[in-house]
C-alpha cells in the first residue's frame, strides 16, 4: 500500500526522524521509537536513528511507502476542548471515544497529540501536523508550563500548599507545583484552584494532591504555555489556530514562521458542516472556574538563551 506523502528537504543530509516528523507521520519521540522497533525502512534495509537522507531513497514504515516530494513544509495547530470520558489514543480497544473522532480529515500526515490528558480530565489539548513542533513543545528543556484548574476535596492548608511548591518525592520521582493559587471563588472543603506544572507525566496533579492525603474531583487544563482555552470554545469542540497565533507558538520554541495553507471556500464549507454535525457541546459545570484571559494565545517575554537542538 503506497501513502504518498510529501515533504521539503531543505539540505542534504537531513536526519530521517527529523524528515519523518515534518510529514506529520509522528513525532520525534514516536519515529525514534519506530526506527528501535525495526519498523522504518531506507531502500529496504533497516533504518538506524540518526541516519542521514539525501533525498532520493525509499522510506517505508510499516511496509508503507512514503514518497518524499519538494512541497513546503505544512504546519497547522488546533486548539481543542477536550471532555470527560474521551481517550487521547487513536483507537480504543474497549470501544470508548477517542479525541481523534472529532478533528478535521488530513490528505496527507496525520493529527499530532501535544501531550495527553486522562479519560477523567478535561480541558485544553493541541494538535499539529508538524512533528517537529510537537516534539519541542513536549521536550522538558523548552519549559512548556501546563496551568490546571482543580476542584480540591478536603482542608488545604497553607503548609501544604508550601510543601507542594517545594517539592513532594513521587514513585517516578520528585514532582511539585511552580504555583498555587486559590480561585477566589468558593470556600468550604471542595474549593478550586489553579496550580502550574513543568512537565506531563503521567497523572501527576492529581498524585501531588492526593499525596497530602486530598481528593481531586475535578482537573481541567486552562493553559499550554502561551495557549489559553478561553470560554468562546465549547467543551467537545475545536478550532485552528491564525497565522499570529501560529507565529507566537513557534517563536516559543524557536522555530521560523511557517505561512499557513490557503484553504479553497469548498475546504471552508467542509470545515463549517462537520463543526455543525458535532456533538453538542457538554455544559460546563456551574462551579467552574471563570479565566480573565480573553486572548487564546499571548505573547510572553522570550527566555534570554534557546536551548539548542
């Protein structure tokens, strides 16, 4: 079976996982762990990570044929507004809903996951088609800070809060919050708050909470770095980031502007029907946290050193 999809290589010797990212098949981290496994081909021998292209060889992953054609490099981000009960996999064994059911079809590439949110929380998640986007979005040394807001059963008392922001030794290691903050809404022993991460492991507030001895009963992500999910986009659906949007997230990790797709009116009509034949949206809870924010992704003073890559 014979998947065309292009991509630029804009000098020789590009590295394969790097040329694999940009056609949007995975990220990095995903190729890096395909060409381990065995499953990526150059001329038929068995890739190595690292290996470098010159532009002309048969790539296959998993026996699929991916054909390298000069086309400009195809970046584009959606924001989406993620529900309780839906996995970030791409197919589900138990049959649940997965959050790849609701985007928008690709001709070529697929849909990129920035990071993952489990089945019982909701809120922002980012897809791109670009996997070196996502790579350095998810990579710890470009200090991507995720902004959760959480519903706290049980007295949260102002030692724990210090404890939490110092640091709390977890099974994979020292976990804390950068910040704390209580919304100012609410009071009682189920009272929200909004607290900062620096990384994604793997249901690591609700383990920093629940280490002090508390109950999170509800998690939602407000922010990704300089993305914030405003209350203009519904619980279950999406929408595509504008080219300033799209020039302020890459800045973020030091990659150069890449101009958008100019989409036919046809693309356009498509886009506005599937939105329209979504599932409608799931109310909000009345005791969620209200954002001040009105700007879906703003600009932050840059850091002073990149790291390199």
């Amino acid at each position: 079976m014979n998947d065309e999809l292009p991509v630029e290589i804009t000098q020789t010797g590009e590295r394969i996982q790097k040329i694999l990212s940009h056609l949007g098949i995975g990220s990095r981290r995903d190729i890096e762990r395909w060409i381990a496994d065995g499953r990526v081909k150059v001329n038929g021998t068995v890739a190595t990570l690292g290996q470098r292209l010159e532009g002309n060889e048969t790539i296959t992953v998993d026996d699929r044929v991916v054909s390298i054609k000069e086309l400009a490099p195809l970046r584009r981000v959606i924001i989406y507004n993620k529900p309780e009960g839906e996995v970030c996999t791409r197919s589900d064994p138990e049959g649940r809903p997965t959050v790849f059911e609701r985007l928008p079809r690709l001709k070529t590439g697929r849909w990129i996951n920035i990071g993952r949110l489990d089945i019982n929380t909701s809120g922002l998640l980012l897809f791109t088609t670009d996997g070196e986007l996502a790579n350095r979005l998810m990579h710890p040394s470009y200090q991507m800070d995720r902004e959760y807001a959480v519903r706290v059963r049980g007295e949260v008392t102002e030692e724990m809060m210090e404890t939490l922001k110092a640091g709390v030794m977890l099974e994979d290691g020292l976990a804390k919050f950068s910040d704390i903050q209580a919304a100012p809404e609410g009071d009682g022993l189920n009272r929200w708050y909004h607290c900062v991460v620096m990384e994604g492991r793997n249901r690591e507030v609700r383990r920093l909470w629940e280490s002090q001895g508390l109950v999170v009963s509800r998690l939602k992500r407000v922010r990704f770095g300089p993305v914030f999910l405003t209350a203009s986009l519904s619980v279950g659906r999406w929408r595509e980031m504008d080219q300033r949007e799209l020039d302020i997230l890459s800045a973020e990790v030091g990659l150069e502007s890449v101009a958008l797709p100019e989409l036919s009116v046809k693309v356009k009509d498509r886009i506005k029907r599937m939105q329209r034949k979504m599932v409608k949206p799931v109310k909000a809870a009345k005791n969620s946290v209200k954002r001040s924010k009105v700007t879906t992704v703003a600009e932050r003073p840059m850091p002073t050193k990149k790291p390199k890559r």
